[in-house]
C-alpha cells in the first residue's frame, strides 16, 4: 500500500471508528507500528488528528482562532447554552468560563437575572454590560487572544481567591478516554483553578467537540457535576460517557 493509500485508509478508520491503535493497524496493514506513527506524525501534522498514546483520535474542530469558531454550531451552542443559563439561580455566583459557548451562555441568561458572574473572558463581561442585576467581576492577567481569556500565573492567583455554586466550562474535546481537553497548556491550568473554586462544574459540549480530542487535560471525568450537550442521546461517545457515570444534561 502506496504512503497516499494509507493515509486515506487512516483517516477513513478515524471517521468510521472514532479512533486509531497503531499497534491493530499495523497488524491490518502488515506494516511496522513505526510506519504508522509516521503516517499518524504527518496527519497530526497538517491538523488532521490528534495523537495519544498508542495511536490518534479525531481533532477538535474547536482549535480555530476565535473569530472563526463563533460561525462553527451556532446552533448546538445556543441549544447548551439555554441549559447551562437554567442552572444560575436567583442570588447564585456562576464562574463563566471563555470561549464562544460560554459567550452563548452570557447573551442566555435572562436580563433581569440578578446573580454574581465571575470571569476571566473581556467578551463575556462585555456581553453582560445591560444586565443590569448581575454583578460582574473581572479576573485579570495575560491575555489569550486564541479564546479571549486572561490566563497566566496572575490570573491562576486571581482565581484561587473567589468562590462560586457553580463554573460552566469550556473545553474544545470531549472523549471517554482522553477525557477533557483544551489547546493550550495555560488556558487548561486557569480551568483547572476555576473549577476548584466552585462547588458544581457543568462542562458545555456542542456536538462538534464530542468524540473529538486537544493536547492538554483540563479535568478528570470524577471532577466534573454533569455535562451539557445537543449530541443525539444513542450516540455512542454519550451512551459509553453515561455508562461510566457521567451525568449527561440533553438540550431539547
């Protein structure tokens, strides 16, 4: 099998099965396992997979610039949106984490919702300018413009001194086994200290980033409360997270 060929042939064994062993194609193919990481090198390369330990796993489409992902599912996000917005109560504090699901959340909450928003993301406090009743509080540090967040070593301090019933996460892959992921190493790290900070975290997954894995683990699927998604329920990624006990919140 020509290098073309067998590039074709993985990239359909990822659509199809939602994952890649190198040690099992190369039995397949009758190749090395070096001959496939090679191939799955130069995929990953081009954007086209993610590799993990023993093989490679669909990209998140969640990895555009932040522009671009406001015109990626504006639909399924606004679907996990009007769910997460349900879960701020009168009076609560909301940790409201960035990116574009997180900037549905902002515009779903209704206008005279009187509660407390702590953020990271200038976008989302700027979202919430003519909501009158809620409080906003600010977390400063460096910006990221990839999500529009502050992150960095200021902003991890920062986080570590509030508190909040509840943080709504963002993340770009959502996988049973790699978990939950994001693109960059600090923006995981300031995740991390804002889910600490809160007695509940509901993660926000549109359908694009279902089955779909990043570079870095933000949380362990026992840190998490529930997730929010408008996957089809018989999905096999949602029917495999919710037989390892994930809590699943489906959009209508």
């Amino acid at each position: 099998m020509l290098a073309a060929e067998r590039r074709d042939h993985l990239l359909d064994l990822l659509a199809r099965r939602g994952k890649i062993v190198a040690k099992e194609v190369a039995a397949e193919l009758r190749i090395s396992e070096d001959s496939v990481r090679r191939d799955l090198r130069d995929l990953a390369s081009e954007g086209l997979c993610q590799r993990v330990y023993g093989g490679a796993l669909p990209v998140s489409p969640a990895v555009v610039d932040y522009g671009a992902r406001q015109s990626v599912a504006p639909d399924g996000k606004r679907k996990v949106a009007a769910v997460a917005a349900g879960l701020v109560r009168p009076g609560g504090t909301v940790i409201l984490d960035g990116g574009t699901t997180a900037l549905a959340v902002a515009h779903a909450l209704p206008r005279d919702l009187a509660c407390t928003v702590i953020t990271h993301s200038p976008p989302i406090a700027v979202a919430l300018l003519d909501h009158p009743q809620a409080e906003v509080f600010m977390l400063g540090g460096r910006l990221f413009k990839h999500s529009a967040v502050a992150c960095g070593a200021a902003a991890v301090e920062a986080a570590q001194n509030v508190s909040a019933d509840l943080f709504l996460l963002g993340v770009t892959g959502v996988h049973p086994e790699a978990g939950l992921t994001t693109g960059d190493a600090e923006d995981a790290a300031m995740k991390r200290a804002l889910a600490a900070r809160a007695a509940d975290t509901y993660v926000l997954a549109s359908s694009e980033k279902i089955g779909t894995a990043s570079r870095f683990r933000v949380l362990p699927w026992e840190d998490i409360t529930g997730l929010i998604t408008d996957r089809a329920p018989h999905d096999p990624v949602i029917e495999q997270l919710a037989e390892n006990g994930v809590d699943v919140l489906r959009t209508e």
